[in-house]
C-alpha cells in the first residue's frame, strides 16, 4: 500500500517512509524542500517505533541521470 503526502509542488526532497502496520507494510511518500523539515514529517507521521525504514533522495525529475552522465562528466572534463 502507498500514499502520497504532497503539500506544494516541485519539492527538492522526497522520503519514502515505511511503515510496519497489522495489514502489512505501508509506505508514504512525502515531498518537502528542507532536509530539516524531515524530522517534523516523521513525528507527525504514524507512530515511528513501527517506521521500517526512510529513503531520502533528491526529487528529480530525471532521477539523477543528467547529474552522474557520462555526457555531463565529459563537459565538466572539458571546460577544465
């Protein structure tokens, strides 16, 4: 099961959550622009002695592709 917590677009931040519930595990997706803003979600969240664990990364809309490229790595190579 996933849930989306969004509460304003293009976020520089996205954490999956996951939660250990009766049903089974549960995951949340929340979207934020402060790093320092994490710990907020995760004592607003469901009770965190059941969190599973929290995957932080950059929300990208290219997934970090352009950032760790062959193609970028030759430009910054060249403008050295």
């Amino acid at each position: 099961m996933s849930e989306v917590v969004t509460l304003f677009a293009d976020k520089r931040w996205k954490a999956v959550i996951d939660y250990r519930t009766e049903e089974g595990s549960r995951s949340l997706e929340h979207y934020f622009e402060e790093i320092a803003d994490l710990h907020l979600i995760i004592e607003h969240g469901p009770d965190w002695n059941f969190l599973i664990r929290c995957t932080v990364t950059l929300n990208r809309q290219d997934d970090g592709e352009e950032q760790n490229s062959v193609e970028k790595a030759l430009r910054q190579e060249r403008s050295f």
